[in-house]
C-alpha cells in the first residue's frame, strides 16, 4: 500500500538509505528524491536504484515533496528545517531520525509554519558502520521507533509518520521529548562514553618491557569496546546535544564506579559481591 | 602423543572439565581423576567420561599423580596447595588456571617443597556460562596462554606445562606475574568492573513516568554489558587478588573518563571528538 507519493531523504548515508531501501521493498512511496553534499554519494544512490533521483539543491529537493525526512547529523538537523522550510508546498510532512529529541522537537516546533508539519521519530536502529554501503532494507525490522509528540503536534501527522515507521516493520512507542532523551542518554550515550573512556585509559598503555596491554585483549574487551569505533562526530554532536542528561548520567556512574573502588580499597568482599550480584541480576533482566 | 600418564583436575567446572575434554580427544593422558567438593558434579564428569575417576579426599585424588591442575577460584587455589602438597610423590608437577598470577606464584614457590615443580598458568579462555555443562573441547584452541615463572621455576617443568597447553591448542606466552596481573588487570580486570558499575547504575532506573530505561535497551547495551553476566564471587576475588592494579586502573579510566566528563560540560566539541577519535583509532587496532 502507498503511504506517500514523494519523499525525500536528507542524508543518503546508513540510515538513509536504509529508509529508501525498505519502502522500495514495501512499495510505500512512488518516488523517492535524495538531498546531499556528496554529490558521487548520490549518484551512487541513484545507480543503485535506492532513490530515484537526487538534488543538490535544497529547495528543489523538498519542492513538491509529501514528507521530508532528516537522516543527518544531530546538529545539522534544524539549521537543514530552518533553510527547507520556506520551500514546502503546504502539507508537508517533516521527520527525522536525531538520537536526541528535546532540543530538536522544541526548536522545530518554533520553525515550521502553519499548514506544515512536524514530528520528532528516532527509530532505534544503526551500527557502527556507516554510509550508504552499509545500508539494508531490514535495519529497521523489528526494532522500536520513539517518536516524540508535542503539545503542538499534528494528530494526523503522527498517525502519518507513525505508520511509516510500522510499515518498515518498526514498534513504534510515544515518548515526551525529555523522557526519550534521559532514557537514551542512560542506555545509550552513556555507554558510548564509557567505551569512549575505557579505549582511551588502555591505547597506548605499556608494560614495563614495554608491551602494549592490548596485544593481550580477548572477546570480553571487544564486546565492551566495541561501539568505541562508532563515529566520533556524530557521538560529539550527541553527547553536546544531549548535555544535561549526559553529565547527571556519568555522575551516576561514577559514583557507583567510586562504590566499587571504595570495596575493593577496603578489601570487603561482601560488599563487593552484593554490588557484582546486584549488576548481574540486572544484565540477566536485560535479555 | 602422550604427555602424562596420570592428571588429576581440581575443580571440574568449565576451565577443568575443558581441559580434561582437549586432553581426551587428542589422547595426552593415559588417565584424568576429578576432585571437587560437589560429589553429584563428579559423578556426572564420570558419566559423560570426561574424567575417568574421582575422589572427594584430596590426598587420594594427587596421590600418585604426574600432574595436578587447580581450576578452582583463584582465592581458593594457595589454600588447595598448602593442603595437598604433603601428599604427592616426587616428582609431580603443579599448575593452576588462576587469572591473578601475582599472589599466587610467590605464595607456592614458597609452599611447594623440595622435588615437585610449580608453575603459574593462565590460559585466556573462558565464557559468562560457568560450569561442567558449559565445557567444550575446543575452549582453549587457538587462544593464548600465559605462563608466569619466577627465578625458582624449575626450566624442565616449565616445558612440560608449556606442551600441555601448546598441544590443546593455545599459544603459550612466559610473562613475568608482575606483568601478567598488570596487563590483565587492564584489558579484563578493569573491564568487568565497568561493566558492573554500568549494570549498577542502570538498573532500577526510570523517568519521570516510571519506565524502567534498560526496557529501551538495544544492542549496543547489550555488548558493553555482556560480562556483568560473569560470576560475582568468581570477580570478587580476581579484584581483591589484584586489589593494588584495579585501583590504579580504575584511577586511570576515571581521570579519562573525567576528562570527556569536562569537555561535555565546556561544550568543547573540538576536545570531544579529539578523545572519540583517539578512543576509535585504538578500538581498530584492536581487531
């Protein structure tokens, strides 16, 4: 079933083309428009059929379009509504996929003009790879999608994007802007700042005939690293976009790492243990 | 080949019903007797012919033995030593599987009299599922195993435990235990703790609106907190035994995690994505 006529993606890197992928797939969308600043990244789209047809021109891009949908860098997101938005015939749709929602929602809100309409979406798919090559049609499959309604938001233009999301084969969940940020700031970014610090106390780091402690890493490292190679950019405009929550959330943590650290220091065993049992029980719920 | 002609294993968890399982299967020892204090564990080791007989009186399980192997809990291991030394004819070699060597090697070099051979182990391998029913052949193929002797280490005893391990497959390296325990201290020690104050600080965690946040977790949560799943008392001793490194480690990863912690407040983006990059390029070298 056909949910839109046209869409255009803004941003034709791993999301993005994911996106396009998944309502060919589905047959969502008649055509699909890609906007870029890499002209052979688009080119390379459209060659491989995952969007018809491409601008390098914003306003042409978004000219004519059913839904815009913003799969771009966090930071890049309302500075991108702030140029589009002046170019959309009314009833435009407008989305994005930003891990961080409150300060987008309240700055969108603030910019898109009557008779056009917005609704913050995260859906919670990705990897540490990017870009177009990485892209598949079933990125979205089965995950959750967090949209983020305001007072201000459009019923109908939820219920539009919402089915978008489902149609991908996504659980869509409403969250408040702020509630979707603390909660994704505590089981997201904040691991990422973890494994961000742990790679930066052990790169480097020698024994005293001089061999590197990582030479001797094994799979428990590498699991707990492994988002560490995520793209640092992106994680930056992240952890600034999302500041408050991030810093309250590593406050958290480090008191509970300094809880650790004081059981050990005072040798007591069964302190530690209660606090290793407590950590386990609670991995173990995760599954 | 034939490497010895009789071993017994001291604890018949998922390290000693592996290692008895990898000597079976390619045919290193004539026989393998079990000891452990779980008599229903022994029995099944038994019937599944991982060992071929047991005893719960320890001195009857060494007695007469080539080699003993302790695959016990590290804090237990000086402990099983001090009581079994007594027992054994002349000539019979020790190793352990500890993953603190440190505490260990200086304390049975002391023990271990005139005429039989300690030497410290610790074979890199393992899984968050303990026990017998976990255990594989091929838990120890191709990982590496370090071997940690001091200047009383008899040359001879060292090859012998080295062959063990190089013919189940693992690539023996000889480290001195200093170095050992500040390695992994690093590359293990520090990286369970963090994953089990991570698990701490998430757990029990909600909004405003009372939804537990690890319900939005995803697959990056999962990997970081993977070995959170590990067994607590088996962690509790590994840090208590290594009380000296994980301080010092876990005041490296708090000053670095500090750092990002700052850069976030400043709104030093330029800071930020110096330390993520560093953080990335250390995580690719990885692989």
């Amino acid at each position: 079933m056909k949910l839109f006529r046209k869409v255009t993606v803004i941003g034709v890197g791993l999301l993005g083309a994911s996106l396009a992928k998944a309502c060919k797939e589905r047959d969502l969308v008649d055509k699909i428009t890609g906007y870029g600043r890499n002209l052979s990244n688009l080119k390379k789209a459209k060659d491989l059929k995952i969007i018809d047809n491409y601008s390098v021109d914003l306003s042409e891009a978004v000219s004519d379009t059913d839904l815009v949908v913003l799969c771009t860098p966090v930071l890049t997101i309302i500075p991108l509504i702030q140029n589009l938005v002046s170019q959309l015939r009314p009833g435009t749709l407008i989305t994005d996929v930003g891990s961080v929602k409150d300060p987008i929602v309240h700055e969108a809100d603030k910019l898109v003009t009557e008779g056009n309409f917005f609704v913050g979406s995260h859906p919670i798919a990705g990897g540490e790879n990017p870009g177009l090559e990485a892209s598949c049609s079933s990125l979205y499959q089965d995950a959750k999608c967090i949209v983020t309604p305001t007072k201000k938001t459009d019923k109908k233009a939820l219920k539009q994007i919402s089915a978008l999301w489902q149609a991908i084969g996504m659980n869509v969940i409403a969250l408040s802007s702020e509630e979707h940020d603390f909660i994704f700031g505590a089981v997201s970014h904040l691991p990422h700042i973890i494994a961000y610090a742990l790679m930066n106390s052990l790169g480097g780091l020698k024994t005293s005939n001089n061999l590197e402690v990582t030479g001797f890493s094994g799979a428990g490292l590498r699991d707990i690293t492994r988002i560490a190679s995520s793209d640092p950019v992106m994680w930056r405009d992240i952890c600034l976009s999302n500041r408050n929550h991030s810093l309250n959330l590593i406050n958290r943590f480090q008191k509970n790492l300094e809880e650790i650290r004081n059981s050990i220091e005072r040798e007591d065993g069964q302190e530690l243990e209660k606090k290793f049992m407590a950590a386990k029980k609670c991995r173990l719920n995760l599954i």
